[in-house]
C-alpha cells in the first residue's frame, strides 16, 4: 500500500483504525511532501511516520518549484486547470508526480535512512546503508522486511520541475595556492552516462591547503565517474591575478 501524502485535517493523531497505519497491508510505504501544521501553514498531508517506510523529500514540507509567484504557477506549462490546482495544492500533489517519476527513473529516489532532514546534510546519513537505500516510489516493496525498525524516516532532494530524480554525491576538495582569496569553487562530474551542470562547492574565503567538503544533488545519472571538472571564480576584480588550483578532489557516490 502506497500513501501519497495521506491526509492531515481530522486524521493526524486519530487511532489507527481511522487513518493510514502500517498494519493495514503486509507492506505499507508513505510519501510525505506537505507535513507542515494545517495551523497556519495549510499543510495537508500527515507529518508522523506511519507506515513501514516513510520518505520525506526535502524535508516533507515545502517542496522546490512551489514557492513560484501565484501567475506563472497559474499559467503553467500544463495549462491553466493543472497551474491552478499546482497553486493551490502544489506541495500536496508533488507526491503522486514524484510516485510516476519514480518508475521511470527508481535509482534517482533512493532515501537515505536518518533522524531528521537537518541531519541529512552531514556525514552520520551517507553512503547508503550496506542494505542499500530504499527507492522512493513505485519501487519502494523491494525493501520490504529489510529494515527491523518500528518506523524508518528517509530523507532525500528532488529537482524543482519534472525530471524530478537527482543523484547524491559528497564532494571533498582540497586547494593549492600561494595566498587565501575570496570567491566560490564549483565542480561538474563527468562520467560514462552522461555529465552534470556546475555545483557549488565552498563560497566564502578560500584557502590554500584547506580543505573543503559539501553534498551535491545532481541532475543526471552519470555512471561510473570519468573526469570532474573544477572551477573557482572570485568575488571582486583583484589586480593581483591570484591563482588557486585543486589538489586533490574525492567524489564519493551515495549508493555505494
């Protein structure tokens, strides 16, 4: 049974024989995209874990792409009565948008078991875990009995817009230089199913010898890496032309 951001008002905190609970089916999988308070944030879905495995992209509240001004959500590509319902429901339906995307593309919805979405970002919730990290979706029964805990949270990002899949990687670089200077570093991975646009690595001063380290959830599926491309810039005109360079860079794939 799978439950696309089931319901907030009149059955959060209900008993079980009201509302969507894990013991209702051999296999009960969630996907929450809109758990904010009904009071005053008009979150509709359900914000407890209740099922065997519950996903929580991007946090399970607000969803990317549905903060766009009231016009051209309106006005969208879909047409006028899909922009409309997108306005007014926008985090609540992402759900069933991210279920169809995910049979197209399962290995870009792994979620990554986890306390909360803050601790997502740090090291305590990557690579996936030896079972591996359950797929989000359509494909989300093949974990079923793999995991012992009561209730399982799985954390992961989407894109803004359809294709919704990304792919996570943890990006360590460490620089080479002469003197520190202010700017941002990005890194584009390469690989044997195709590459990804620049990512932001570090913003902020940059130093030599430093080393520096971030997660990046990236648009494509690229396969085995073959090259990374690295590129700093700094912030203002500095007549001196200083030169940083990368040492070193580890790319490390969330699946394995």
């Amino acid at each position: 049974l799978s439950g696309l951001d089931p319901a907030q008002p009149y059955f959060q905190g209900t008993p079980i024989e009201v509302r969507l609970d894990k013991s209702d089916a051999e296999f009960v999988d969630v996907i929450h995209t809109d758990s904010a308070p009904t009071i005053p944030y008009l979150g509709f879905g359900i914000s407890p874990a209740i099922g065997h495995l519950d996903f929580y992209p991007n946090g399970g509240k607000q969803m990317p792409g549905c903060g766009k001004n009231p016009v051209s959500q309106i006005v969208d590509l879909d047409g006028i009565w899909e922009g409309t319902r997108d306005f007014v429901a926008c985090n609540h339906l992402r759900s069933y948008k991210y279920y169809s995307d995910s049979i197209i593309h399962p290995d870009g919805f792994l979620g990554y078991p986890c306390a909360s979405y803050d601790v997502f970002g740090t090291d305590s919730c990557f690579p996936c875990p030896k079972v591996g990290c359950p797929n989000m979706g359509h494909f989300a029964d093949k974990f079923k009995g793999k995991f012992k805990n009561k209730f399982l949270k799985l954390y992961l990002n989407t894109a803004e817009a359809k294709d919704f899949a990304l792919w996570r990687y943890k990006v360590t670089v460490t620089l080479s230089g002469k003197s520190k200077v202010k700017g941002y570093v990005n890194v584009a991975l390469y690989g044997s199913g195709g590459n990804t646009k620049q990512h932001q690595i570090v913003e902020g001063t940059l130093k030599p010898d430093n080393t520096y380290t971030s997660f990046i959830d990236v648009e494509a599926n690229i396969g085995t890496v073959t090259k990374v491309k690295f590129l700093w810039n700094n912030n203002r005109i500095n007549p001196t032309f200083p030169k940083i360079g990368a040492a070193t860079i580890t790319v490390q794939s969330g699946v394995n």
